[in-house]
C-alpha cells in the first residue's frame, strides 16, 4: 500500500511509528486532522481463539467497545459444513 502512496496513486492507513518514518524518510504528509468513520473487523483463525494472547486481544477490544453490551465482544464462528 505505502508504494502507491509513494507513487502519488494512493491513499494508506498506516501504524503512527511507520507514519512517522515514511514522513521523515520519503517526504509523505500525514493527515492527522482528518477522521474516518469506518467499521473494522478483528479475525483469526478458529484454531487461535483459545491461545491466551489472542483471548487477550479479543477481551480488550469488548472493554473497549462495549462496555456492558455483551455482544460487543462476540465472536462469530465458521458455520460447520457437513
């Protein structure tokens, strides 16, 4: 993605540490007046969800998000085909 940005083409979401470097490395302006209504969707895979980082991850984003709405740290399985 960064090398459409460098080309002038595109248009990235980047870490603040890359941004940081690639506007002191390569000359890229960073819009940090500028906010994005978006949705984004964590994922692993199903195998993942009991490994303890992971569970972690998953925790933090429902304190985050959700507060006292239990479906905000949901996690929706693969339908098992068969």
């Amino acid at each position: 993605m960064l090398a459409l940005v460098r080309s002038g083409v595109g248009l990235s979401l980047a870490r603040d540490s890359l941004a940081m470097r690639e506007s002191q490395s390569e000359g890229l302006v960073i819009a940090d007046r500028v906010g994005i209504d978006t949705t984004l969707t964590f994922i692993c895979r199903n195998a993942s969800l009991n490994d303890a980082v992971v569970r972690a991850a998953f925790d933090a984003l429902a304190r985050a998000r959700g507060g006292d709405d239990p479906a905000a740290g949901a996690v929706h399985r693969p339908a098992q085909s068969g």
